[in-house]
C-alpha cells in the first residue's frame, strides 16, 4: 500500500482512474463531522452526497475540506474521550482489586474475571455495533452504547457478590464497545494513508491520559470509599461522554456509503476481510501486542502492591509513568518516524522491543539475576509499555489502510481479535496464585513472540516493500 496521503476531505477532488479489486475507490464526501463552536456545520449527509453527485461537487467539496479542518481539534478531543473510555473503565478499578477480593470474599484468580468479563464484553460488543454502524451510520449506535454503558456501570456500583459483579463487567464492556469501534471507524471516515497513522499517534496523546489519571483517581477515591465508589465515578465519566458525543459528533458516513444488508451482508463482508491474509496479519499481530500489554494490566497490581509491597498510591504512580512512556514513543511515532519510514519497519523495531523487554522480565522474575527488587521489575514494564506505542497504532492503520466501504466491519474485527485474545491471557497470569510474577513474564514472551512470527508469516513485510519498490 502506498504510504503518502492526508485527510480524506481533502483529496476528495481527486478522482480514482483504477477499476477491480486492487483499485482504491473513490472517497464518500464526510457530509457531517463534528461542529465547531460559532462554525457552520456542513448541512446533512445526504443533501451533501446528493449535491456532490449532482454538480461534480466542486463547492461543496470545498466546503466539506474547510470544515473538517476547521474541525480537527474537535475530532481529535472527542474521538480521543471515546477511545479513552475502555482504559478509564479498566485501568481506575485496577488499586481497588485487592480491596475488592477481600470484600466479596473472593479468590484472586475470580476477581481477576471481572477484568476478563468487561474485555470479553468490549470484545463481542463490536462485533454487533461495527456492522451496525456500517448500516445506520456512527452517531445512532454510538448513543445507544453510551447510554448503556452509564446504566449498568450505575448497577456495578451495587454489585454485592463477585458473581453479579462479573456479569454486570460483561454488560459493562458490550456497552463500551461502542466507543472503541466507531472511533476507529470514524477515523477511517475521514483520514487515509500516512495521515491516518499520525491520527491514531494523536488519539494516543489523548486516551493515554487516561491510564495515567485513572490508577491515580482510583488511589485517591479509596483514600475516601471503598471501591464501590469508582463506579460512581466512572458513571460520572459516562454521562459526561454522551453529553458531549449528543452535542458535538455530527454523522460522517452519509447514507450513500451505507450497508443495506443484514446479518447475511454483514457476515459476508467479515468473512471477505478475513479472507486478506494481510489484513488477518495485522489484525492478529495487534491482538498478541494487546495480550501482552494486558498481561501487565491484569497483574500487576499483584505484582507491584502484593509481591514488592508497593501501596497503591505508589503502584498507581508506576502505571501513570508507564503510560507517559506509551504516550511519548506514540507521540515519537507520529511526529518523527511515520512518513520518513515505512511503517512496517517502524512496527516491527517496536515488536522486536517488545520482546527483548519481555524475555528480561522473564529472566528477572525467575531469578536468573538473583532477587530483584521493584525498580528492575519497574524498569522493564516501562520499555514494554513504550514500546506499546509503536505497535498498537501502527497495527490499526495498516489494517485499516485495506479496507474501503467497511470500515466499522473491519474495526469490529480489530477491537474484538484484541480484547478476546486479551480476555484470554488475563486468567493465565494468576495461575500460579498471587506470589510469583513468573505467569505474567511467561504470557508476556509467549504472545511477543507469537506476534513477530505472526507478523512476519501472515503479513510479510518484504514482499510488500519489494512491490512499492518495484512501483506495483
């Protein structure tokens, strides 16, 4: 795939000569992006399609360029608060797992599930709502999971057994899934190519301050309740969301680019994405990337606070500094590295980082180095979270740069492969009960691993450098 482009609004004057299946088809005009303060709006999706198809479009193009880029900002902000709303969710209950182990009298390993159920939850949910969102549009399915996801996080709030707990998780992460698979796919709306690499990289800048301010507002909320009183905080957070997405984000997949089948249409339209070994490459790669950085979510407070004694005001200070990491390399990979590098050269730097940090962890957590203290231990989590920012938005541009009419379909993919391969190593890091890290290191090298083999296997980078090389 050629790696030059920008925002899909302004190249929609560019007209596509190619025909056939490796052609690229022309852009959909994005007839409703998100209004700015005092700006008009572009007025409706389909009066916008209907003029574009009628006069060639030239004013309206026009028009539709000059507001998405006067509505950047407002793209960025509120895509970045929907892409921040799983880690908010996960990430602010992470200091309240031992305290919620004791309450309900409950093993690690089932507390653990409730992580588990809200990821599996945000994993199947965008099965349902990306195809949704390919028919109805964005904004009708993403109001309908936010006002859900405030509902039942009300509910978990009064959970009074761990097992009511986990099945209100799980209607917790369907909810949520809504906020993760349009965003994507409203990225996809509007950005292409390069450009869109350098969105996810900014995306990143907003959604990683939350697992920076989440562990740190759930220390202190436990400082003043239990942590029943983080759900409330977290339904706080939720209907300030919908307030702001019911304001703000406009429709930006006008009814032309719709799909007008149903369950049968859309299972065919995932089954011809599966069938893109390049495309399954990428989708699977990010998913084992995801698996490891959820092996250190789902464990380390154990880790950090039950095996170095860290108090969860210091563990929540450890993840926040990890997540600076994360934010600063994504942030190095946007600005600096795409645009000057192929992306698979950058993703694969940011694998092979990923699995030098793991094998260290493995190796320190089974004494090889003798007993180490929390700074090692520390120190590695910290280049494995880095790294994180080079892999996870690379993987979804890469992927995304393959489909055209299905966007939300393919974002479905992406978000369910991640979050269910995630669900399914977060079990296997307490395995071995609370008092070893040895689990997590093993998930973590294990799913490192399997994500270079996948990446090289399934995606083969030089093939497709080879072909841009040749001008094919």
């Amino acid at each position: 795939m050629p790696e030059s482009g920008g925002s899909r609004a302004q190249r929609e004057h560019i007209p596509n000569p190619g025909t056939g299946p490796g052609a690229e088809t022309p852009p959909t005009l994005p007839a409703q992006v998100i209004r700015a303060a005092g700006a008009d709006t572009v007025s409706g999706a389909a009066g916008a399609v209907g003029a574009a198809e009628a006069a060639g479009a030239a004013g309206t193009t026009a028009k539709a360029t000059q507001t998405a880029r006067r509505t950047g900002f407002l793209v960025t902000m509120v895509l970045g608060g929907l892409t921040a709303l799983p880690p908010l969710s996960m990430d602010m209950y992470l200091p309240a797992l031992p305290a919620v182990t004791d309450s309900l009298s409950a093993p690690a390993a089932t507390i653990q599930l409730t992580l588990t159920a809200c990821l599996a939850g945000m994993a199947l949910g965008q099965l349902v709502v990306g195809p949704m969102s390919d028919r109805w549009g964005r904004r009708k399915p993403l109001l309908l999971g936010m006002v859900v996801y405030v509902v039942v996080t009300a509910i978990c709030a009064l959970a009074p057994t761990a097992e009511l707990l986990i099945g209100f998780r799980l209607l917790q992460g369907l909810a949520g899934a809504a906020g993760i698979v349009i965003a994507r796919a409203v990225v996809r709306d509007l950005y292409d190519g390069v450009e869109m690499a350098r969105f996810f990289s900014t995306l990143m800048l907003i959604s990683g301050v939350a697992p920076i301010i989440a562990p740190l507002i759930g220390g202190q909320v436990m400082r003043f309740t239990d942590w029943r009183g983080i759900f409330v905080v977290l339904t706080g957070v939720g209907v300030l969301l919908t307030l702001v997405v019911w304001k703000w984000l406009h429709e930006t997949l006008p009814p032309g680019s719709r799909h007008t089948g149903g369950v049968t249409d859309a299972l065919r339209t995932m089954r011809g994405l599966l069938a893109d070994r390049v495309f399954t490459g990428y989708m699977i790669t990010g998913g084992l990337a995801f698996a490891v950085l959820f092996a250190y979510i789902s464990a380390s407070p154990f880790v950090v606070q039950e095996i170095y004694g860290a108090s969860p005001q210091t563990f929540s200070l450890l993840f926040g500094l990890n997540s600076i990491g994360l934010i600063a390399v994504g942030q190095i990979n946007g600005k600096l590295l795409v645009g000057r590098f192929r992306l698979d050269k950058v993703l694969g730097f940011g694998l092979a980082v990923i699995v030098l940090a793991a094998l260290a962890l493995l190796l320190m957590t089974l004494g090889v180095f003798g007993e180490v203290g929390l700074v090692p231990i520390a120190a590695g989590l910290f280049v494995l979270m880095s790294a994180m920012g080079v892999a996870m938005p690379n993987t979804n541009a890469q992927a995304l740069m393959r489909t055209k009419h299905a966007a939300g379909s393919a974002s479905a993919l992406l978000g369910t492969s991640s979050f269910l391969i995630g669900a399914i190593a977060s079990p296997l890091v307490g395995i071995a009960g609370e008092d070893t890290a040895v689990p997590m290191a093993v998930v973590q090298v294990v799913c490192a691993v399997a994500a270079v083999g996948c990446f090289l296997g399934l995606c083969r980078p030089w093939q497709r450098a080879g072909r841009e090389a040749a001008g094919l």
